[in-house]
C-alpha cells in the first residue's frame, strides 16, 4: 500500500513541467498528499499492530484446559508449591485430591471418564513392585487438630486390563502415626515389620501396607482393604495434635487413584462416598 501510493505520486509529479507558481503549488499539493499518505499508512500499520496486539497478547487460562474443576481447596498463605502443602484437619475430616502431591514422572495425571473430581485422577505406569514399597513414593503433610481414631479410604480404578483382581492397589504407610492397622470386626492386623502382630495375609513390608480396592466394577469407588480375600478396613490414630506424613508408593500399574480421606466417627463411609463434603484446606505454613 506504501509502495503504490509513493509511486502514484511520483508520477503525477514528473508528468507536470508548467511554470514555477503552478510547480511550487503542485509540489506543496504534492508535499501534502505525500504527507497524508505516510499518515494514513502510520495510522494504518498502528491500527493493525493494536489489533494483532490483542489478538496475541490475551493469557491463556490453564483452568479452562481440560474438565472444568467441581471443587477447589481452599489455601492459606503463599502456597503455590505443591512440596509445601500440608492438609488441614477440620471437623474431624481430611478430605484431599490425590494429584495435590509432587510425583514421580511415571504417575500420570489423567483426565479420561465422568467419575474422577478435581484436576483428574493420577495412574502408575511405571513397572510393577508387587514385593517391594518405596518406587514412585511422594507423600501428603497432614495436619490433625482433633486427635483420635480416623478409617482411611481412597476412591480407585482398575485403568488396565478387565479384571477387578488386577491393576487393582497401591502402597500406604503412615510410620509417624500413633498407630496404623487395619481391622475387620474384631480382627486387627498390622503392617509387618512394625514389631506388632498379627500381620496380614498378602503383601506387606517395612510399615506399608498394601491397599486394595475388590469387585469387578472397575471404574472409581471409595473402597479400601488390607489383608488378601479377608478385606479388613484401614485406620490411623493421632494421639497428639500435629503434622504428620501419609507416604504412598506404586504396586500395580494402571491403578488410578482420585481422591483420598481420612474421618472420625463424627462421619460415615456414605457420607465420604456422596462427595458433598468441603476439601481439606491446604496451608504451606507449619
Ligand atoms: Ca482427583
């Protein structure tokens, strides 16, 4: 557009060769065209580059990538570092997103089916430590006011294969607790190498305890079991006020988890399961 103007110009220039007046008013109507030409195109280009300015330079807003979030915990002070949340207990209730921790590379946070809440649910698609505790290990702070017994659950998925027996559990220990066992009626086990007895039936080691979710349904419910075929619940106890650490480790691969609890007796397992409950608040200040 510059470029065709200037030339316009010029050639009505050259083509007027009359007298000195009529030249110096042809060149001052010139001088003016010129400059109202290289104005117009300034404002032109200004106009354009506003424009592809605002096209370009609105933020993207990461929340509106993926599934939009049913619920977002609530944060107290500078927290912006997943490595320095610690879980606030209220009411007798610790009530966490799974994916609120820092993981290994090979734990995938994944978004796939209608059952999952928050940011998505993480799966382990490293290999298998059926034996062994501690590969993918991370682990929540939580911080418990009111001391006592809590049952802990977590919602699972079998996410590989189509049995309800495989893909199906994932390591837990809590080893600064005052006590961790599992209990069904008036049986109550122990992770093995803890010193207590008796322990369970099926894998167990340094503390940890294998947790399980059974049936063959195998998209996400809250259900959590130690001990092989003879499905004992699990429970914590705090007997002080504190910060304690809940470390978890892979087992099986394609095992999603999506949410985790930890509730006293002020609450049952429907009433964790129904999902209604506020999420524990997170705070990064011990
Ligand atoms: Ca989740």
């Amino acid at each position: 557009m510059v470029k065709t103007n200037f030339f316009a110009h010029k050639s009505f220039y050259e083509g007027t060769q009359k007298t000195p007046n009529l030249m110096k008013r042809i060149k001052t109507s010139n001088s003016s065209l010129f400059f109202s030409s290289y104005l117009f195109c300034a404002v032109m280009v200004m106009i354009s580059v506003s424009c592809s300015k605002e096209t370009t330079d609105v933020p993207i807003d990461e929340e509106q990538i993926g599934p939009p979030s049913e619920e977002e915990a609530p944060k107290t002070g500078d927290c912006t570092d997943k490595a320095d949340y610690i879980f606030v207990e209220k009411d007798g209730l610790v009530n966490v997103q799974f994916e609120e921790a820092v993981f290994d590379a090979d734990w995938k946070l994944s978004t796939d089916g209608d059952a999952l809440s928050g940011k998505g649910y993480m799966v382990w698609t490293g290999e298998q430590s059926l034996g062994n505790p501690g590969l993918g290990a991370t682990s929540f702070r939580i911080k418990i006011e009111n001391t006592g017994v809590y049952r802990f659950i977590w919602k699972s998925a079998v996410k590989m294969g189509n049995s309800g027996t495989d893909h199906n559990d994932t390591w837990l220990r809590f080893a600064d607790a005052s006590d961790f066992y599992g209990q069904k009626g008036e049986s109550v086990v122990y992770p093995r190498d803890t010193g207590k007895t008796p322990n369970p039936e099926g894998a167990s080691k340094d503390g940890w305890f294998k947790i399980y979710r059974s049936g063959n349904d195998l998209d996400f419910k809250w259900q959590s079991s130690t001990f092989d075929n003879n499905g004992h619940d699990v429970f914590v106890r705090f007997d002080q006020a504190g910060i304690y650490t809940m470390e978890i480790s892979a087992r099986s691969s394609g095992h999603g988890i999506d949410k985790f609890a930890l509730f006293n007796d002020t609450y049952s397992k429907a009433d964790i399961e129904a999902e209604t409950l506020a999420l524990s608040a997170i705070s990064c200040e011990d």
